[in-house]
C-alpha cells in the first residue's frame, strides 16, 4: 500500500482493510454510498491484499452460482398433488371418496 | 408438450407484486393465479401454484437437506401445510416467501431430526475470516488461478461440498442469495430474521467458502 494511503489509514481518514472487509458484500453489489464507495475504490487501487481478496470473494460467489445443477424429478409436482389428493387435503377429492 | 414453468424470479414474467402469481399452461399460454381464489381455498388454483413452484422450492430443500427424497417428502408436507394454513397469510409479503418460509423450516427440522449436521461449528466460520492487524490483513492472501477457477475438473462438487459442510444458518443464507438470487429482504423475510443478520450471515458463508476453496484455486508455482 503506497505511503499516503496507509498514512490516511493510521490516521482514520481512510477506512482500513477490515472496515472495507466488512463491507465487502455491499462494495460487490454497489450498494455503498457514493463517498464510501471512492474511498474503498482508492484502498482497493492501493492495497494488494485487499485487491487479492475481492477477487477470490467474486470468485467464490461466481463458483457458487454455477455450483451443480440439482435434477428435479419430472413426475414431483403431480407426486405432490397426488399426495396432498391422498391426504385429503382438497375438499371435492373427500367429496368424491364419500360419494 | 410438457408445460413450462416460470420459476425464475429475475425473468420479466416473475411475480413482482406482493401475492400476485403468474404461471404458464401447457399450451403456453401465461394465466395469473388469483390470490383470492387461493385464499378462498380454490383447489385449482392451489394446483397451479403447485406446479409452478415445485421446482424452485424443491431445489432449495435439497440443497439445505442434502437428500432427493427426504426433500421430496418436505415438499409434500410443505405444500400440506400451505393448503391447510392459507387463511393464515397475511399479505405482508409475497406469498411465495410466506410459502418458502413453511418450507425451509420444515427442512431445518428434518436437518436436526435427522442428525445430518454440517460438518463446521458456528466458531469455525468465524475463525475462517480473515485475520486483521490495527484493521489491516495479517497476511497476504493468495492469487488464483483465473484458469483454475474456470477450468478446474472437480470445481463444481468441490463448491458443492464446500457448500455442504457449512452450519446450516450460514447455508440456507448463501442457496438463498447467491444461487436462487431472492434479494436480502426476501431471505430475511422467509428466515424471519434482520436484514442485517442476512448480510452478515452472508458474508461469513461466503469468507468461510472462499477459505475452503483457497487451496484448490491457487495458482500453482511454476517449476
């Protein structure tokens, strides 16, 4: 991190890698307001490890996007009707039963 | 024809109002599911909303159970109880929220029942953070491999299992979010805690992920 930066950190007028950590899911989304968002861009520009981070966190949440598919069973939704008709949930199928 | 069904939140045809549903018929042709006519126990109506969300819903209790058949049967029980506790909703979200939340509780009580616990502990999580010095990172985190991240064989199961060996709060979090993308108010809305309590609990699920995967993502030294 250059010299001006870590010095604006150590001095509070920057925020520092754990407070931009702490809203590293804000930053990724844009969330932050339009101030606290250029000075987590001017650390992020600055700072290797931060700069490191967000970019195995983006990583990580592009993985778990395309994490495996889970195969739905064709027939589920009419095991399930069949079921709740079994359960006698709907009213007309107990009329049916009893008539 | 099979008919098609529009599951996907983020389409255009998605439901965006609070209770408001829409689905598509065999024939293709898109019909809105009355709210009224589900709340005034309109069993057609409530087959519609079977079909249309059995997808989704089922995916979700998969991923939180982690068994095809035990989620099968909490699909069932959940669409059970939504039939007999209709009356209940109280518009004050969107009806499928008020749906998933029958069902992603159903899924955490047979997660507990069963005894299939995830293989981390809450303290674990946290201690998979990174770790900070007068607010600054104690060590330099890797770089990955960019080839790596998308080429990587085994990347899907190994996230998966990633995903898998989370406590189940954090889990249930990250399948929400960042695979179903329902927004923060929505997951806090289905799990009946703080927007808040979402992002944080997000951003844990995420850090203790990306510690998991750190190893398998680096870049290899060249020889």
């Amino acid at each position: 991190m250059k010299f001006i930066t870590a010095l604006k950190t150590a001095l509070g007028m920057a925020p520092g890698c754990e407070q931009v950590n702490e809203f590293l899911a804000e930053y990724v989304e844009g969330t932050l307001d339009e101030k606290m968002r250029a000075q987590f861009q001017e650390h992020m520009d600055m700072c290797k490890c931060c700069d490191h981070y967000l970019d195995q966190y983006r990583h990580t949440i592009q993985l778990t996007k395309e994490t495996d598919e889970i195969s739905v069973p064709s027939e589920l939704a009419e095991h399930t009707l069949a079921f709740l008709r079994k359960s006698n949930a709907f009213a007309s199928d107990q009329d049916a039963a009893s008539s | 024809m099979e008919p098609t069904q529009n599951t996907n939140p983020a389409s255009p045809d998605a439901p965006s109002d609070r209770g408001d549903l829409v689905t598509t018929t065999a024939e293709g042709a898109k019909g809105p599911i009355s709210l009224e006519a589900l709340m005034a126990g309109d069993e057609k109506a409530f087959e519609q909303l079977v079909i249309q969300e059995s997808p989704r819903l089922f995916r979700v209790i998969v991923r939180i159970v982690g068994d095809d058949d035990e989620a099968a049967s909490i699909l069932q029980e959940t669409f059970l109880q939504a039939f007999q506790r209709i009356n209940t909703f109280r518009r004050e979200s969107k009806l499928t929220t008020w749906l998933y939340a029958i069902g992603i509780n159903l899924a955490r009580a047979s997660l507990r029942k069963s005894r299939r616990l995830s293989s981390l502990e809450d303290q674990e999580v946290e201690r998979m953070q990174p770790d900070f010095n007068r607010g600054m990172f104690v060590e330099t985190p890797a770089v990955w491999d960019p080839a790596r991240v998308t080429e990587l064989a085994d990347r899907r199961q190994l996230v998966r299992r990633g995903i898998e060996q989370l406590p189940e709060d954090y889990k249930t979090v990250l399948v929400l979010r960042d695979i179903e993308e329902y927004s923060t108010e929505e997951v806090a809305n289905m799990l009946g805690i703080s927007s808040g309590a979402v992002r944080v609990r997000l951003h844990r699920a995420r850090g203790a992920l990306r510690k998991l995967l750190d190893p398998h993502m680096r870049r290899l030294p060249k020889d």
